[in-house]
C-alpha cells in the first residue's frame, strides 16, 4: 500500500481536516507530510518499564492535532518550533542510531499526523535490524482506520485518556470532541490487544491520566469508567504533573487530600498500574527544545546521530 496518498486529503485524526499535506496544506496540527522532529534521544522520565536501564530511545515530532492549553511540549506542539525536516530514511536511520545507543525502546511521541511516513520507516528499520519494542505515545487523538495501519509495528501504546467529558476537554484540549473520539478508540485498543505485560516484554496498552486541577470529579468519573471498561486488559499512570497555562500561571494545584483520595479509590477499584508523586516543581518537567539538552540534568541524553544531523541541515 502505498501509505502516503492518506496525507493528499488527510483524515488521520477525528479533525478530519481533508487538505492535502503532499501539496504543501497543513491543517489543525500545522504540518505538510515532511516529518519534522524536535528532539532525539534517551530519556529517563518515562514509567520505569519503558525506561530500561538506559533510557526510552525517543523521537519527538513537531505539531499536534490537539491545542492543550497544558501541553508541556507547547514549543513543538504549538509554537511552530520546526525541528529538523527527515526523510523516511533519515528516519529509519534515527531508530537505529537509538538502538545502537542502548536505547530500551523506540518511543514515538506524537507521531499521529505522521503515521504514513511512521509505517514507512519502520518497515525499513525492522528490514535493516531494528529489534527494539515500538511505544506509541500519543493523545489518543488518532483515527481509529489511522491506529489499524500502524498496529501491526507497535509493541506497547502508551496512551492518554485526558477526559471523558466534553466540558473538560473543550477547556483543557481546545476541542470538545476529544472527549467521544478517545472511547472507540480504547474499544480498538481493548480488542487488538486485550493482555499488557510489562514484565515479560512491552506489550499492550499503558493508559496514561492527567489530572486536571479544578476537575477531580472528572478524574473519579473517569476512573470508574477504566475499572469497568479496560482494568482487565490495561494498566493505569495516574500522572499529577499538570504545567499552569501560560497565560494563567496562577492555576489552583491539585491539593495533596484531593490526590489522597483519588489514590484511595484507584485502591478501592483494584486497578493496577503505576502513580506519579507530587511534587512542587512541576516547572522541571518542562522541556525545552531550543537547547541540545532540552530536559533536567541527568535525565536525558541526546543522540549524537540527531545533533549532527540537526547541526549539518542548518548550515545547508
Ligand atoms: S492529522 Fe488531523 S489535524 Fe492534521 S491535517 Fe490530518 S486531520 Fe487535520
């Protein structure tokens, strides 16, 4: 299949934009079809089985088919950081750079508007070696016929349910929509891939949920909703990292009784999976992708291979 005709009238995601990225049109998520990245390396933030001993090997792509008002990655999400132009080869290359690097996985951070020239690229890695497990670490925003051609590549989906309301997500995603779009996509998610092991190997689905200050009932609901529908087929990050909105940096904090009780039900539910602590200094988390080393000390390490070809496409 020829998998990039689906960006000349794009419909990767529930925006369902219709332009034609081979012709040079972006929609919602700003991008034409050549596959920009921000940011290369290894990464040791992530949940510890996707982390490894030296770090998740990660490739972080340039826009977004969502505008969280949240987002930590608003450099490349949203502020049209332009990172380094690749060709599928470049690429394929990239993975296995990461590999050779001692990466424990190859870490796809939103990679949704791109998963035509993603399909492409590891088909070529997997023919020239690439053994790493596959993480999809993304939104949920994607289409679920998008989600189907990528499936066959991806080991373990680690993925965000940000809300099951309308209300929340119009506020915190910029569209309503996430909030209906994320159900049959978990449904998708629950069938192809209805067992997640983490200790035998990265394999199945890692649900990933922030939680919105202001917003607990949300979370409850949302909880209740994981313990009926994925807690025998997922496993839960409960994640309390959320960034104040620039223009609002005076957003509440969640309380430390308000977590207590979200982690007592998390208990009372019997779900299984991993919980982030609080912390005061939110602010480290957030990345920034202008510098080599855009993450804390300690916590990432570039790939040589994407520096230098960062470094040899500016001066041309
Ligand atoms: S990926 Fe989504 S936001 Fe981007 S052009 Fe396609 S349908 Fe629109």
């Amino acid at each position: 299949m020829d998998y990039s005709t689906l960006y000349s009238q794009c419909a990767l995601c529930p925006n369902n934009c219709s332009v034609n990225r081979n012709a040079g049109q972006t929609g919602r998520c700003a991008q034409t079809s050549e596959i920009r990245v921000a940011w290369s390396g290894l990464h040791r933030g992530e949940e510890p089985p996707v982390t490894g001993e030296k770090g998740s090997g990660m490739i972080f792509f340039c826009g977004c088919p969502l505008h969280c008002q949240y987002c930590q990655n608003y450099q490349i999400s949203q502020r049209g950081w332009d990172g380094v132009a690749l060709t599928e080869t470049e690429l394929a290359d990239l993975m296995l750079e990461l590999q050779a690097f001692g990466a424990a996985s190859i870490n796809l951070v939103t990679g949704t508007h791109y998963i035509p020239s993603i399909i492409n690229a590891l088909i070529d890695a997997k023919a020239r070696g690439l053994a790493l497990p596959v993480v999809w670490n993304s939104s949920g925003y994607e289409s679920v016929e998008a989600l189907r051609l990528i499936d066959p590549y991806i080991d373990l989906y680690l993925i965000d349910v940000k809300t099951l309301s309308c209300d929340v997500a119009s506020r915190f995603c910029g569209l309503s929509a996430y909030a209906k779009a994320i159900v049959p996509v978990m449904r998708f998610l629950r069938r192809r891939h209805p067992v997640t092991d983490l200790e035998h190997g990265l394999k199945g689905t890692l649900v990933r949920h922030l939680v919105f200050p202001g917003c607990i009932n949300a979370t409850v609901d949302f909880l209740k909703w994981y313990a009926d529908n994925l807690n025998d087929c997922c496993l839960l990050s409960l994640m309390v990292q959320f960034v104040p909105p620039k223009e609002d940096p005076g957003f509440p904090k969640i309380s430390k009784a308000e977590y207590d009780m979200l982690l007592d039900l998390v208990d009372e539910l019997g779900i299984d999976g991993f919980v982030q602590e609080t912390s005061d200094n939110e602010i480290l988390w957030i990345p920034d992708f202008r510098r080599d080393q855009p993450f804390p000390e300690g916590f990432a390490d570039p790939l040589p291979f994407f520096l230098n070809i960062k470094e040899s496409k500016s001066q041309s």
